[in-house]
C-alpha cells in the first residue's frame, strides 16, 4: 500500500503540473473579446463543456453568419438620386427697353404648394399626383427661380438696374412672381412634357398704396427629349430650364415694348392689364 500511495501521490502532482491544453477550436483571447461584446454568450464560450461543444461552435457560427448579414444589410446604401438646378440659359441683349432707366427690385419668387418642394413633381391624372422621393432639385423651386430670374432680367439689360429684395438701393418698380405650375406631366407616359406656368406683376409704389403697371400671365410645355428611361430626371430638369426660359424671354420682350404710364395719384386700376398667353412647343 506504500507503494500504491506514493504513486498516487505522484499522479496527482503530476496532473497539477501538467501543462495545460487548449481545447480544439476558438482560442481564450478571441473568447473572452467575444464575451466582453455579448455576455449572454459567455458562458458558452469561455466554459463549453464536453457534451456542449457541438450546441456551441452551431451557435458561434451562427452568430458570425447573423453579424455579416446585419453588417451588408447596415451598409446597403438607399438609391441617393439625382439633384437639379433650373438652368434658363442666358438671355439676348435687348436693343432698346421702356425701363432702360428704371431701377427694378425682383420680389421672392413664390411657387404654388404642390410644386414647392425639392422633390420633381408628377402629374399622373386629371387630377392625380406623384413626388419624386429620390430626384429632384438641389435647392427648392423658390430660391432657384428667384436667383435664375434675377440674373436675366440684369444679363438682358431691359433696366437700368436689377436688385434683390434684401437690397437697400432705392427701386422704381417691383416685380412679384407667382409659378402656379412646375411639374412632370406624365399622362401620356410616351410623350412626357415639362410645364411651367407663371403670372408676374410689375407694381409701381406711390407711399403706402401701389399699382400694377404691367400683369402677364404664360404657359409652357416642353416635351421630354427622347430617353432610354420614360422618366430620365435629366430630361425633365432640362425641359424645365427650357419652359422656364420661355416664360423669361416672353416677358422680358413685353417689358421692352411696355410703355410706363406717366406718374398719377389716381386710385389703381382694377382692369386686366393684358391677356393671358400660352406657349406649347411642340
């Protein structure tokens, strides 16, 4: 029995001494990285037992092929569309204009709700309407108009000269512009058009009260260039620009052949000034 325990003493020092191996599989550093991240696993990871081994490199996989799907699907990027200014192009030099010495203060453009919004407009229906949540315009319609309708009425030289409405330079007249049609109209899916529809109002001031001197009202449609997609958002920005320049040229031509009315204290005229013109471009 001396015999037995010495050398039962001497396998238990030996398995104390014995140097410890590492189980097949995920390494101790890795493991414990892992349950610093996720601790519901770490019991798992870092103390497996034998019979739980399989269970426990199933749900290791698992968890990585559930990490790299949620991965690809947080860098999946939304499509980022198209964005689009409002290019009328430049004017041609007016020979001669009725405001050559006038000074003119361009108002705020204001644009009609519906079509108010960075976003291109679709008219899909008599009276059905679609936005465009991935192209549109890189500014909204307001502003774009408002700087494009100011650079050409000064690039035209119709006036003396052109301010902005935050200018502190005296102005003889005012012009106020309203767009109450700015969209896609895609009724006819094969033969899309822009349209633009605008009424200016040219106001002269005497003190508080002011009168209209000059009032046009226009309509444009351009049609769509031809384009492998029926609803290319670079053909409809272009055939905008186009009917927005339409609207420009026409009234820079009225206000050339516009004749201001002598200064007066009457009241101000309830009468149409003008009537109302259409432009289709076929």
């Amino acid at each position: 029995m001396t015999g037995s325990g010495v050398l039962l003493t001497w396998k238990k020092m030996d398995r104390s001494h014995r140097p410890r191996v590492e189980e097949p599989g995920m390494s101790r550093g890795a493991a414990s990285d892992i349950a610093q991240v996720n601790p519901f696993f770490s019991t798992f990871i870092m103390q497996p037992s034998r019979g739980k081994q399989p269970y426990f490199y199933a749900m290791v996989l698992l968890l990585l092929l559930i990490s790299m799907s949620a991965g690809c699907l947080v860098r999946q990027a939304y499509p980022s569309g198209e964005r689009f200014g409002v290019d009328p192009g430049v004017p041609a030099a007016v020979e001669a204009s009725a405001f050559r010495d006038v000074v003119l203060r361009v108002e705020p453009v204001r644009v009609a709700p519906p079509f108010a919004t960075r976003k291109f407009t679709y008219r899909t229906g008599e009276a059905t309407y679609e936005a465009d949540y991935y192209n549109g315009f890189i500014d909204t319609p307001d502003r774009l108009l408002t700087a494009s309708l100011t650079e050409w009425l000064a690039a035209s030289g119709a006036c003396r000269a052109v301010i902005g409405a935050d200018s502190a330079a005296r102005d003889d007249v005012e012009l106020e512009t309203n767009v109450v049609e700015f969209y896609g109209d895609y009724r006819q899916p094969k033969r899309p058009y822009a349209v633009v529809a605008v009424r200016f109002f040219l106001l002269e001031r005497h003190g508080a009260s002011s009168q209209v001197v000059l009032e046009r009202r226009y309509t444009a449609a351009v049609p769509l260039e031809p384009s492998p997609r029926n609803d290319d958002p670079a053909a409809l920005a272009k055939a905008l620009g186009l009917a927005w320049r339409e609207m420009l040229s026409q009234f820079t031509a009225d206000l050339r052949q516009h004749q201001p009315q002598p200064t007066s204290h009457k009241p101000p005229s309830m009468e149409r000034p003008a009537e109302n013109q259409g432009i289709r471009i076929e």
